[in-house]
C-alpha cells in the first residue's frame, strides 16, 4: 500500500504583532529556519503547502526552493482565531478552550470548530497527494488540534511543549494514521 506522509511543521519564532497575515520571523527563527532546511534535505517532498501567515511560509519557504516546489497557500491551516479582539490575558484565554472544546470568545474558534477545519483540509490532501510526502506549514495550536482528532495524547501538554519550529511527521494508509515521528531536535 502506498503511504502518504505529512510533515507537519510549526512555524519558526516570530516576535509578536497584532499583524497574523504579515507578521515574520525573529532573528532566532530565520536561523532555525535554516536548520530546518537542512535538516529537510534528504527527505523525500513531493508537495509543499502553507498557511497564509507570512511566519509559516516563510519556514517552509527554505525547503520548498531546495525541492524545486512551489508553495501552495491553503487558508484553512492557519492559526486557530481565539479571539475577534486581542485578549487581555492569554493564558486564560488559552485555559479556557482547551477546558471546554465547545468554548469560543466572540469572533474566535473553539477547539472544536477549529479542528474540523483543519482536519478537513488534512483529509482532503490525503485524498489529491496520495502516496505523497507533503509538507505542511502550520501553528501550533493547530496542528496539535489535527493531532489530536487521531490520537488523543495530542493535548494541551503536548501543545505547551513545541518547539518554535517543531516538525513531525504523521504516515498514513488512506486516511488511518499508522505512526508519528518527531523529526525536529531542540537546539541551543
């Protein structure tokens, strides 16, 4: 059978602005991004597919030059919204959609909703680049979110502990997830 994986990558540092579509990469993240191209060498890709947020592009921008792909901006792997405004304070906001997967603050996404959003772009690319390797550059609540629809130890406590970037990648049959691979190692 042929076995598609998928290089979920969570975007590089990024120094923080209210700007989700332009914001970039910290002087860190341009470095780490260079690991990450190298380290994404050998791999075998086939596709490359992004969020529209510049600081997710621009991590996978390094890999998709040296395979010879274009990037393909897909909306639906941006950042979960957890808010239609800036929150006052983040950590409870955070608090409280991982404490209920229904929850929202105005003009923001649940983890519920969040998810099948993902998670319906992750099967649909299951289904066009069957067999494939496929990069994907996301955001962590995010990816932790698709995670977790096939696993549940993709929790909270394993969002809390990404790296800035983090990369695994997810091999399936059709669309059953067989294994998980971290491929990135934290560095200095």
């Amino acid at each position: 059978m042929n076995e598609t994986k998928i290089y979920l990558v969570r975007h590089a540092h990024s120094s923080y602005t209210p700007d989700e579509y332009g914001r970039g990469l910290s002087l860190k993240g341009n470095r780490d991004e260079k690991s990450l191209t190298y380290l994404m060498k050998e791999k075998q890709i086939d596709v490359v597919l992004s969020s529209p947020y510049n600081r997710a592009i621009h991590t996978v921008e390094g890999i998709a030059k040296h395979h010879s792909i274009d990037i393909q901006v897909i909306e639906a792997f941006k950042e979960r919204t957890l808010a239609g405004q800036p929150v006052e304070d983040f950590q409870s906001a955070i608090d409280a959609v991982w404490q209920d997967e229904t929850f929202s603050y105005p003009g923001g996404e649940s983890n519920e909703f969040a998810r099948s959003r993902g998670v319906s772009a992750l099967q649909n690319v299951l289904k066009t680049y069957k067999g494939k390797s496929v990069v994907i550059g996301t955001h962590g609540n995010l990816m932790v979110l698709m995670m977790s629809h096939f696993d549940d130890q993709y929790d909270r406590h394993f969002w809390e502990n990404l790296d800035m970037p983090d990369v695994y990648c997810l091999t399936f049959q059709g669309e059953e997830l067989m294994k998980v691979d971290r491929i990135w190692e934290r560095t200095a």
